[in-house]
C-alpha cells in the first residue's frame, strides 16, 4: 500500500495534517467492514510490531495485538520494568536496537518527552499508545466514530466535561483539524494544559458543565484519576463531583448526542452506569473502533 505516510511517526495529532488523518478514518472504515464479511485484509505480512508499556491497559495492548495479528503480522508485548530500559539502558540505545528487530513501536509511558526522544533515534515507525500529556489513537478512534455515528465530523460540537487531562488534549487536536467544535467544562484548576492547547489549536473553556453540554452532538468524559495520579484520588473526587456525566446532563446536550468515553469508566465517579449503558452510548463502537484506526494506521505507515 502506498500510503505516502510510510516511515511516519504518529507522536501527536498535531503532527498530522486532516487530509492524512482522514486518509487512516477512511482506511478504518474499509478495514471494519471487511473484517465484518470475513474478508482476508493481511495488508503486513511477517512484520513484527513492538507493544511497549510502562502503564497497565486492555483496549491498546488487546486492539494493537490482535490487530497486528490480523494483518499478517507478530505483536509483542514487551513491558518497560522487564526490559533493560527498568534498569537505565537508555531510550536512545534501546530505540536503536529495538529498530534492529521490529517494523514499527508503539510506547505507552507517562513523559511525552521519552517518546519524542524514543522516535528521534528510531529508524522505524514510533506509534504514542497514550502518554501524561496525550493520547492520540484514542483521537482517532472518537473521531471514526463520531463519523460513523453522526454521519459527518464537519461542525460537529464536542463537548468534554471534567478533568483536562491528556485525552481532552488530543480530542482537542483532532476537533480543530477535522473541523469540530470542542468546549470543555472543567473546574479551576483542572484545565487543560496551555501548551497543549496551543499546540492542538485552542478550546472553547467553561466552567459550568451545562454550559458546555448545552447542544452537544457529542457528550464526552473521562476518568477523574488519571495512570500516576493515584495518590490524588481523594482531592480529585471531591473537586469534580460537580461534573458526573449523568442523565440530568445529557438532558441539556442535543436530542440525538452521542456519549462518549476512552474507557476504562468508574461508574457514579465521572459518568453513570445509565449513561455508560443507555441508549445513547456510543461507548463500546469506540472501544472497538481502536482496532480499526490502529490496524489501518500501521497499515499506513510500517513499510
Ligand atoms: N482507552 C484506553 O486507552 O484504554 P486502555 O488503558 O485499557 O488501553
Ligand atoms: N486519562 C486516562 C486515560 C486512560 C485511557 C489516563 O491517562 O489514565
């Protein structure tokens, strides 16, 4: 497949121009739907693809092995504290010879600044699986189902309530290049990060949750906690309670919203268990639709 996108790195939306985001959401379409007839789609025969986690996960390390596996190819899973990376080998060295063996590597971490360095001393594609300041698969796979579900991204309003963490930073980006509105609902203190903002291409911010809901299209939420934030759970629960995504909320978004979350959820914390399972969740297409945005951007972009 001859993408153009070959020997790319996928770090941050921001990297990517809408025409090559839109090129993966259109590539995740017809990759769903042959999967749906049972059609073959090895698209990267006999490539090895490097999983590497200094964080826990389900979706990204089941949708990256099982999509790798799809297409042909060998996932591993390979976690940071078991490899000599957890003993002070260096991102540099290990990025050089982790090159040596594998096509491509996606690394979940908490500094985005270890995978910019990661894919500076890479020679083959480095994929961001989720850092403390972004999280651009997730991205991907909201905006295919947005598309999917709303029937087009143009002018879409996306309203994000609670904490402005690293997935509000990437839903960010891909709003203001696929052409949505994006506002955020969140209280002081917990906005979201100025440079990232300036990066993804600004935000609508309010502080009152219904503000923002007020004729959403899109109706999104996250955890109150984020992976390393633990010890702030207390603080974190008292300061966002205002901002449950619940059915009192939805009530003020558009008739036909769509709900969603990255997922993993805590029920009654940021959203309802009514919500999370109601009629207009669209939260498991999600989960399931990081399979195809990731299988049809490493088709895309491992050589
Ligand atoms: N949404 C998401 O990235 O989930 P995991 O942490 O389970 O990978
Ligand atoms: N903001 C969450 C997303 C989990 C997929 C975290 O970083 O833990």
């Amino acid at each position: 497949m001859d993408s153009g996108l070959k020997g790319r790195h996928f770090t941050r939306i921001a990297d990517w121009a809408a025409e090559e985001l839109l090129a993966v959401l259109e590539l995740a379409d017809e990759l769903k739907r042959a999967r749906a007839r049972g059609e073959e789609h090895a698209l990267l025969p006999g490539r090895a693809v490097g999983l590497l986690f200094a964080k826990p996960s389900t979706r990204t390390r089941v949708s990256f092995e099982v999509g790798v596996a799809q297409l042909g190819g060998t996932a591993l899973y390979l976690s940071a504290n078991e490899l000599q990376l957890g003993r002070g080998e260096t991102i540099r060295d290990t990025a050089t010879v982790l090159s040596r063996y594998l096509d491509a590597i996606m690394i979940r971490t908490f500094a985005q600044a270890d995978v910019e360095e990661f894919a500076g001393a890479a020679s083959v594609p480095v994929i961001n699986g989720l850092t403390d300041s972004t999280h651009p698969c997730q991205a991907l796979a909201d905006a295919m189902t947005i598309r999917e579900r709303l029937g087009r991204l143009e002018g879409v309003r996306v309203a994000y309530v609670g904490d402005g963490n690293n997935v509000l930073h990437s839903l960010a980006a891909i709003c203001n290049r696929l052409g949505m509105e994006i506002v955020a609902a969140t209280p002081a203190g917990y906005e979201p990060d100025p440079d990232e903002i300036a990066r993804a291409g600004g935000i609508d911010l309010v502080r009152d949750p219904r503000e923002a809901a007020a004729g959403a299209d899109v109706l999104y939420t996250d955890v109150w906690t984020s992976m390393g934030q633990e010890a702030e759970r207390e603080r974190r629960l008292r300061d966002l309670a205002a901002y449950r995504v619940d059915d009192s909320l939805l009530r003020v978004a558009d008739e036909g919203a769509i709900v969603l979350h990255c997922l993993p959820a805590h029920y009654g914390e940021e959203i309802t268990e009514e919500v999370l399972y109601g009629p207009q969740s669209a939260v498991w297409d999600e989960a399931e639709n990081r399979l195809h945005v990731q299988k049809a951007l490493l088709a895309l972009i491992v050589p």
